[in-house]
C-alpha cells in the first residue's frame, strides 16, 4: 500500500512537471510567434495603403502644387493674386477641407499670389516660408491672411522633415540672400515609397549645389525652366524620369528656355508642361508614377 501511494505522488508530480514544462514551451513558442510578424514589419518598410495624388495646377506663368495622401493635403504656392479663387475651388473639387502644409516657397508673386485666399477658405495646420520678408501689398496679405487665423509661421530648416499621409518630406534648401529671393526658395524632397518628387520652387543653381543630391523619378523644374536653375551636374545627378515645367503660353520671360528644355530632353526626362497640358495630374502607388494631362 506504502509503496503504491508513493507511486500515485510520484505519478501526480511527474504530470505537473509535464504541465509545467508544456507550459513554458507553450510561452516560448507564443513569444516566437509574436515575434515573427515584427520581423516582417521590419523588412517591407513601406505599406502604402493610398495611392499618392500630386497636382501641378495650371495656373499661367505661376506655380500651385496640391499633394494628397490619406486624410493630408499640402499646397505648394497658390499662383498669382488673380488665381486664387480658382486654386480654392480647385482644391475645394477634391474634396479638401483641411491643408496640413500649406508652403509659400518664397515671396513672389507669382508663388504666394493666392496663398491669403486659400489661408482664408481652409483649415490650415501649418503655413511655412522662408526667413524673408518684403514690404508688397501680395506679402502683406499673406500676413494678415496668417494673422486674422492665429496661425504661427514655421520657417524651415535644412533637414526638417514631415509626413504628408504615407510620404515623408524633408527640406532641402532655402538660402536667404536679400539681393536674390528665388534662392530663398523652400525646396522639398517628397518620398513615397520607391518613387520620389523634388519641388524646386523657383530655386537656382546655387541651392542645387548646396543640396544632398539623389535619383529622383519627377522634378519640378526650377524657376518655370529659366536657365539660372538645372545645372547639367544636378540633372546628372537626380536623373530625373519625368520633368514638370509650371509655366505659362507666350510669357514675357521666355521661359521656358530651350537650353533647359535640350538638358532635360538629353538626359531622357519626359517632360510636362502647364503651358502645354494644362494641369498635370501624377498618380503614385509607391513604385512607378502615371501621369494624366488635361490637354
Ligand atoms: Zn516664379
């Protein structure tokens, strides 16, 4: 009887024992699992849910860019004092009623013309502009425009970066020189996924040298194709696959100018323009980019 009983405890410990060490296997093996999807995450390290819509809006001899990813939007300028209303109802159409960014790359006209229209019809979360000012009745309006909403102005600096939905941007020039405001230009990077936008604002040659230079699939083209931007060194180096001159028909300028348009045809982008095609719709899925002309 002694001898069986001591059998039955040992019996009854053993099982424990096995429960017990089930058990922690059973931790381990949920712990293994738990870890495995983390792993993944890491490796594909974009999940684009949304595809990217990027808006260059025809607005004559003047510049007016609308990204939408997700629930953002950011505005890029909005075109000459006269455009405003229709950059308004342009982004009104798309169903926006929000601007995360709204950017006035620098203090002409033709960039921030509309800005004090659009600041007034939306939700704005963040205006930007460069460190500059200037003593113009257009600037002046933006000001107030900015003022009337207790809006703050984020100047940028080189390297700031934000999301707009899935794409990350980042600052990439903005040189503050009195004697010349294009180079106070706010150039952004934009990427989504595997492709990428470069927004050069009226930037020149100056700030192409100063910036951290990458393979890029669509470039705004600097200073609506005026040969003071887009160096052959920095189109060598973006390579770019589509080019998107925001410019207008028969303006006084001469913009643009054909020595831009034989470097870009040279180095094999395909190029858009507003003069041409009107506004220029470019769709991203995060790998390749289709464009859409509404001429
Ligand atoms: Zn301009």
């Amino acid at each position: 009887m002694g001898k069986k009983r001591k059998n039955r405890k040992v019996q009854i410990l053993s099982t424990i024992i096995v429960l017990f060490i089930a058990l922690i296997f059973g931790l381990f093996s949920n712990e293994e699992l738990h870890q495995k999807p983390t792993t993944t995450n890491l490796v594909t390290n974009q999940d684009i849910t949304d595809n990217l819509e990027v808006y260059f809006i025809d607005v004559g001899q003047a510049d007016s860019i609308l990204i939408v990813n997700n629930d953002d939007a950011m505005l890029i300028d909005a075109g000459n004092n006269d455009d405003g209303e229709d950059v308004v109802n342009f982004i009104k159409e798309k169903g926006i009623q929000k601007l995360n960014y709204v950017i006035g790359t620098h203090p002409h006209e033709d960039h921030i013309g509309g800005l004090d229209d659009v600041i007034d019809s939306f939700e704005v979360e963040n205006v930007m502009l460069p460190d500059i000012t200037t003593n113009t009745k257009t600037f002046e309006d933006v000001i107030e425009s900015i003022e009337n909403k207790n809006l703050e102005i984020t100047i940028p600096k080189i390297g700031d970066t934000f999301t707009i939905g899935e794409a990350n941007c980042e600052v990439e020039s903005s040189i503050i020189d009195k004697s010349n405001l294009n180079l106070a230009s706010i150039v952004i990077r934009l990427e989504f996924g595997n492709t990428s936008f470069l927004f050069m604002g009226d930037a020149e040659e100056e700030n192409e040298e100063q910036m951290n230079l990458k393979t890029t699939t669509v470039l705004k083209v600097g200073h609506h194709g005026s040969t003071t931007s887009t160096s052959l060194d920095f189109l060598r180096q973006i390579n770019p696959q589509i080019a998107v001159i925001m410019v207008g028909k028969d303006n006084s300028y001469g913009h643009p100018e054909k020595e831009t348009l034989t470097k870009l045809n040279n180095i094999g982008s395909k190029i858009y323009r507003t003069d041409l095609n009107g506004t220029i719709t470019i769709i991203s899925d995060g790998n390749k980019c289709e464009v859409q002309t509404e001429k």
